[in-house]
C-alpha cells in the first residue's frame, strides 16, 4: 500500500480521536525504541543480576524493565498509552532540572557519574516531539469528566 504523503499529516477522526497520522507513526516508533532499547537494557541487567539488590536500584531497573513491557501495548494502541509517555517525559524532564542541570552549570556534569544517565535521558526530547499535546491538552486537562468525579 502506498502511503499518501499528505494524508499522514491530516486528522484521523475515525481511529485516532483526531489525532494525525503522523503523530500516530512517530509515536509508534518511540514505543519501539523504548521496546528494544530500553527492553535490553533493563532486562539484561534483570536477569543477569547476581545477589541482593539495593532497594533504589532494584526499584529503578524495574520500572524501566515494565516501561520497556509497557511499550508493546504502545506499539499497538498509541492513543490508549499516551499516559506511558507522559510519565516518562515527566519523570525524564524533572530529573534532567533537579539533578543533571545544577551540575552542568557548575560545570562538574562532564566526568560525573551522572553524565551517562544525562546523556540517554536528553533523548527525551523524541516524545515530546511526536505527542499530539493539542488532544492531551484538550482531553486530560479541559476534559472535565476525566479528572471530576461523576455525582
């Protein structure tokens, strides 16, 4: 099937909420990326681990190890599991400010031990691109029925 250049950028009502195909298909591939990448990392590590775990540590594979998991059902259901980039723009954002940004600018980020963790963390920027922010503004923020109670 030939894929219609312009028709990636238009609205899709019907499957996508409205949401553009385009949107749809980038965001398909960050779950990917999230899949493999992230999937390799933190499952190997899991499963290769010897002893006890430290209790941030272990929380911390973890959870990238369900958000690797989690990004499967991302792949197939990209409007359902915007919550998933969310959460990891969010928690990915705060990091970089609170911990990765006061020592780059005392100029003590290069050499650390975190500069590794800076340097995969600013691919953040990836699905803060590709996420349709018009229909997460208009349905998690303006939508009052998803954060008010029904009476």
């Amino acid at each position: 099937m030939f894929l219609n250049v312009k028709s990636m950028f238009q609205r899709d009502y019907d499957r996508y909420d409205g949401i553009r195909r385009i949107n749809i298909y980038l965001m398909r591939l960050v779950y990917i990326l999230m899949l493999c990448f992230l999937g390799k990392d933190s499952w190997s590590h899991i499963l290769a681990h010897q002893g006890a775990w430290e209790a941030a540590d272990g929380m911390a594979w973890s959870v990238w190890a369900a958000f690797s998991s989690l990004a499967l059902l991302g792949f197939l259901h990209p409007v359902k599991m915007i919550p998933l980039l969310l959460f990891e723009v969010f928690y990915k954002v705060l990091w970089l400010s609170i911990v990765a940004y006061p020592l780059w600018k005392s100029n003590t980020l290069v050499g650390s031990a975190v500069e590794g963790m800076t340097d995969a963390f600013l691919w953040v920027i990836l699905p803060i691109v590709v996420l349709p922010w018009a229909y997460i503004f208009k349905s998690y923020i303006l939508n009052t029925s998803f954060w008010v109670p029904k009476r």
